[in-house]
C-alpha cells in the first residue's frame, strides 16, 4: 500500500514566482515597437537551391485581358526575385517556377499566392504586396457555408456594405485589402489583421452582423495604444452581443387549454357513401335513373351559372342614373334687373370718345350750328 500524499498549500512566494514567470513570457511574446526582421540576402544561402519547384493555379475566362495586359508587371516583378513565370492562354492556367540563381526559398510560396490572388480578381497594385516580407494572404471560402443561394447573397452583400462601406471599415482597422469576388474573400496584409478579417468574414456568414465584429475591433484598438492595458485581459471592456431569437408572432408562454369531458364511449362512426344512398333511396334505383339525376343536377348548376354570367355581363348596358335638372332662378332674376337706359348711354359716350373729345356744352354747340348755317343761306 502506498502511503497517502499530503496536500501542500501554496506559499505566497511561490505565487509571486508564477506572477513574475507569467509576465516574462509576455514579454518575449511582445514585439518591441519599431523591429522589423532583417531582409533575408544572398549571403544568407549563397549556394542556392538544389532543384526546382513550380506551382500553377487556373483563372476564370473574363481574368483574360486583364492577365494579358499586367503580365510583362508580374513578369518584371517576380524576376527581380529570380523567379520565371508563364501565361497559358489556351489552358486558362498561370505557372511559376525557380531558377539556377533562385536563392530565397521562400519567395516560390509567395509567387504561388500571387498567383492565387491575380486568379480571384484582385488588381496587380495590390497582389505585387505579396512579395513584401510583412505582409501575407489568406483566400477564404464561403461558398459552401450557406446552403441557400438567396441567403448567402444576401450575407454576402452584408459583409460589403451600403456602397462598400462595411468592407472599408473593416479594412481602416485591420490594415488589410479586403476582396469579395463570387464564392471567395481574397485578404492581403499583416497576419494579425488576416485572422480578424477571417473571423469577421466567417461570423457574417453564420448571421452574425459584421458591425458588431467592428464595434470590437475598434475598442481593441484604441485599447492597444494604453501601454498600461498591453498586458491585462480586455474582456471587461469589450461588448458582448447575445443572439435573441424573436419570433414572429407573440403568444403568451402559458397557454389556456380546455380539457375536453371525458366520455367512455367512442365518436360516432361517420356515414358511408352506401348508407347515405340507403337513406336516400337512391341505392335501389337503377343505373340509368341514377344518370338522369345527375344530369338534371349538372344541368341545374349550369343554368344557373349561365345566369349569373349573363347578368354581369349585362351590368355593363346599363345606363347610370342622371341627377336631377336644377332650374336656375337666380340666372334669371339677374336678368330682370338689367337697365336697358344705362347700357345706351355708355354707348353714346363710346361714340362721341371715338370721334374727339366731347363738348363741354352740349346747348351752346348746337347754338353755334344753327348760326352758321344761317350764314350759308344768306351767301
């Protein structure tokens, strides 16, 4: 029998010790602030590699022109880096492969992924990133994580934005170049920002809004310049957004059921198409009377949809009813009152306006005539 170990408490300075090994792990953990890895030369291997490898990926019909226009770029750019690569119109395909003066062996994988990333269409300027030490790609694919082809638009569209503004966003805090194309997500930038943008794109995918993805990425970031909060956890001021299931339409949680009495005896059996013809008595006519009530029944039933046809149809002829004449009484009476004497006097003044301007006295003009054609006579 092996004698029982005793259960020792944990002193308090064995406690500091785990308190102090913890914060020296994150400390190597953290990169200093402006390090960068130094560029790896030929005088790191200068001998080379020992054989050549290729890679080759395929691209869609409509990436043709514009593979066709770019390639003397991609061409120049991967042969600063001692890498050939070749256009294969015919197959639709891209191939690279390293050289006798290959010397990095790493710049084959990122060639691949340049590649990769011309094929799902993000642009030249932004694929050439690729060959940068900094920076990395990850293609992600979301085609088949929604069985519904309607939904997965719409989730996808979600991810963009009204005019691509969710997408910016999500670029502005990641420091990445984000691109939906079909049933892929093209991102390139740094590794951090890839696994942010993985996680977004996969949540918006399991109907998880992207601006709650956000929301976070952003408190992260202004929390990350306190130097203070580097090394404490951050979940005390990051939110948390829990899935509420609304349904459709309200119903109380306790539901009235009325129980209905009990009775031992079973429900009465419904009638059969024989005994109702036994109650009838159509069960003992015979065949062709049978017939003839059904054709007098048919019959029925079409005269009377026929009238009904006939009566909207009818609709149609009949004149609306007219309102009633008015009789106009007051058209009348306004008539009545006209004065005839004023309307011929403002006729004789019209005149008179139209010839010169009138005499001042009407008894003295008429004078005046009367005296001159006395004159004529005389003469």
């Amino acid at each position: 029998m092996a004698a029982p170990t005793k259960r020792v408490s944990e002193t308090p300075a064995s406690k500091k010790d785990k308190k102090n090994k913890n914060q020296d792990e994150t400390e190597l953990l953290t990169v200093p602030d402006g390090w960068k890895e130094p560029q790896f030369t030929r005088g790191d291997n200068p001998k080379g590699l020992l054989e050549e490898s290729s890679f080759a990926t395929l691209f869609p019909k409509y990436r043709e022109a514009y593979l066709k226009e770019c390639w003397p770029l991609v061409q120049k750019a991967l042969g600063d880096v001692f890498i050939s690569a070749t256009l294969d119109l015919i197959e639709g395909s891209m191939t690279v492969h390293t050289t006798k003066k290959t010397f990095d062996p790493y710049s084959i994988l990122r060639a691949r992924d340049l590649i990769k990333l011309l094929a799902r269409s993000v642009p030249f300027e932004q694929a050439i990133r690729i060959l940068e030490d900094d920076v990395a790609c990850d293609i992600i694919k979301i085609g088949t994580l929604v069985r519904n082809r309607e939904r997965f638009v719409k989730r996808r569209q979600r991810l963009i934005g009204p005019k691509g503004s969710t997408l910016k966003a999500l670029e502005l805090l990641t420091n990445c170049y984000v691109m939906v194309q079909g049933n892929t997500v093209s991102a390139l930038g740094p590794h951090s920002g890839l696994k942010e943008v993985r996680n977004v794109v996969l949540d918006t995918m399991k109907n998880i809004h992207p601006i709650y993805n956000i929301k976070t990425l952003m408190i992260k970031r202004e929390l990350a310049n306190d130097p203070e909060l580097r090394t404490q956890s951050w979940e005390r001021f990051l939110p948390n957004f829990r899935h509420k299931s609304v349904s459709k339409r309200k119903q109380p949680k306790k539901k009235m059921t009325k129980k209905k009495e009990y009775t031992p005896f079973p429900p009465p059996q419904p009638d059969s198409k024989i005994d109702k013809e036994l109650a009838s008595g159509e069960f003992f006519l015979h065949e062709n009377e049978k017939r003839r009530r059904k054709m007098k029944e048919i019959k029925v039933k079409q005269a009377e949809a026929l009238s009904k046809r006939q009566e909207e149809r009818q609709k149609a002829f009949i004149p609306p009813k007219e309102k009633p004449a008015v009789k106009k009484t007051k058209a009348a009476s306004t008539e009545d009152k006209i004065d005839i004497q004023a309307i011929k006097e403002k006729v004789k003044k019209a005149k008179t306006k139209k010839l010169g301007a009138p005499p001042a006295n009407p008894d003295s003009s008429s004078v005046k005539d009367t005296k001159t054609k006395k004159k004529k006579v005389k003469s």
